[in-house]
C-alpha cells in the first residue's frame, strides 16, 4: 500500500475543519438553511431547480424527451443553482429539498403545489405524470424500477466514491481508489452482459432508466468523466459504449445535457431554461 498511516477512529467523531479537496466547503453533517433566499419562479407549471451533473442532467433529459412527443403541458423552466456557493442551502430551497441536493422540483400546476426532490423521485412523478417513457404492464414496470434503482443505488460509488478518491480528494489513497474502480468496473460489467441482447436496459423499449443510467455510466464511457476512461478502461465495455452512443444522438438528450450547465464551451450552456428559444441563444453565428 502506498499510504501505510493507520487511522484509529475516536470513541465520538466530531466535526472538524479539514481540507476535504474541491467540495470541502459544502459538506457539513447538519441539514437545515444557512441563509434566507428567494427562489426565481418562472411562467411554466414545473420550475426546476438545478445543476447540470448526472443527478441534475437526468431530469432535464426527460423533460426534454416529453416535450419532443408534442406535451406542451410539460413546459418548465429551468434555475441554476450554484452549488459550490451554497446556493442549496438557502431557505426556499431547502423547503422544496430538506436534503439540500439538487435537483428540486415545484410543480404548481397542482393545489398545493407539489414538491418533488431526488432525482429518481422527479423521474417517476413526471413519467407517470404525462404517461410516457414508464412501462405500464408489470412485469416491464418492475424492470424500469429495477434498473432505475440500481442506478440510484449504484451510482454512489462511481461519483462520491470512484469519483471523490480519483479526481477530488485532496491525497491518492490507494486503498480508497482500488476499492472503487473495483466496484465501478463490476457495475459496467453488470450493465455489459444485459446490454448484450437488449438495445435498451429493459428490452427494445427506451425508458427512464435508460435516461438515469446513461447519465452517469454513458457520461463516463463517452465523455470520459472523472478523466478515468483510460484508467477503467471503459472503451472495452463495448455494449455499454453502443447503448450509450445510441442514446446521446438523441436530439433531446443533446438538449438536456445543456441546461442548467455554465461551463464547458459557451455553445454548450443554457445557464437557464424558459423556452425552446434559449437553445439557440448561444450558438455561435
């Protein structure tokens, strides 16, 4: 082992400042508001609340997705939250999500309005919601459900830990690194060997858990996320590779991988979602 310091847990752990790497000054082991903010609500029935990572590119996706199949009543429009600010720990913010993570969702076409936070949570209301991408018979519904929440279960691994130990921690740790790449790559195997005789996760029929998936595992088999493609060697995970590129050519998975993003190339961000207009307010001439 290349870090052979042992670590002797005290008998109570207490909170302590410490240099936790990129994320250290939003992690805290207290939930509540820090701060009083007034969300932006916007003219359409859904207001979202969000950041364009895997959690939040998800639910953009699938409201981009409805959109394209002519539901106009699934209008939204689309905040950006800045977490490494501590924009979810503000007051509104936080009566829509107590977790402070995003994404939150408002939906104020109902009375009250509802309140929807957790990804997958999001996923399933408005799939069910405007009838489509959710199978409907029950053996195809508990195979969506099946892999959705593998996705919400597995992912965990690859971001807060894959992810943290590999790209964010302030020190390589190679226990730590081992112990993840080793899960992450099992994962990939997992979704390898079912994409072998499937074109989508549950058969021929693309659905949420697709979008889900895609959002973490194709962002890291195509985009290389984490700069780890080489590392895990996730180009010889070649049924995921195909599922995934199948995917991202979707023209509303091209437009939900934009919104709620304020880096990369500008022709990449909508910082902010309101209307369809906003796609072409940053393409170049």
């Amino acid at each position: 082992m290349a870090d052979t310091e042992e670590y002797s847990p005290p008998k109570v752990w207490k909170w302590e400042a410490q240099d936790g790497g990129r994320f250290t000054n939003i992690n805290r082991p207290i939930a509540g508001a820090t701060h009083e903010k007034e969300l932006p609500v916007g003219e359409h029935p859904h207001q979202l609340y969000s950041l364009a990572t895997p959690n939040g590119v998800k639910v953009t996706i699938l409201f981009e997705e409805i959109l394209e199949l002519g539901k106009k009543d699934a209008e939204y429009d689309a905040y950006f939250i800045n977490i490494g600010d501590g924009a979810q720990f503000g007051s509104d913010f936080v009566a829509i999500n107590p977790n402070s993570k995003i994404p939150a969702m408002l939906d104020r076409s109902t009375s009250p309005p509802t309140r929807v936070f957790e990804s997958g949570a999001i996923l399933v209301y408005l799939a069910e919601k405007f009838d489509a991408f959710i199978p409907t018979e029950p053996s195809a519904r508990a195979e969506c459900m099946s892999w959705l929440f593998w996705q919400m279960g597995s992912a965990p691994y690859l971001g807060g830990g894959f992810g943290h130990f590999y790209s964010y921690a302030p020190k390589k740790i190679e226990y730590c690194i081992d112990r993840f790449s080793m899960e992450v790559k099992r994962q990939l195997d997992v979704l390898d060997q079912n994409l072998a005789n499937r074109r989508f996760l549950c058969g021929d029929d693309y659905n949420i858990s697709d979008m889900a998936v895609y959002s973490w595992y194709g962002n890291m088999v195509l985009n290389d996320q984490y700069s780890a493609a080489e590392f895990l060697e996730v180009a010889s995970y070649k049924n995921v590779v195909r599922w995934a590129t199948e995917i991202e050519a979707r023209p509303a998975v091209a437009r939900g991988r934009r919104v709620n993003r304020a880096w990369g190339p500008e022709e990449e961000r909508v910082p902010e979602r309101h209307s369809a207009a906003d796609f072409e307010l940053n393409i170049p001439d």
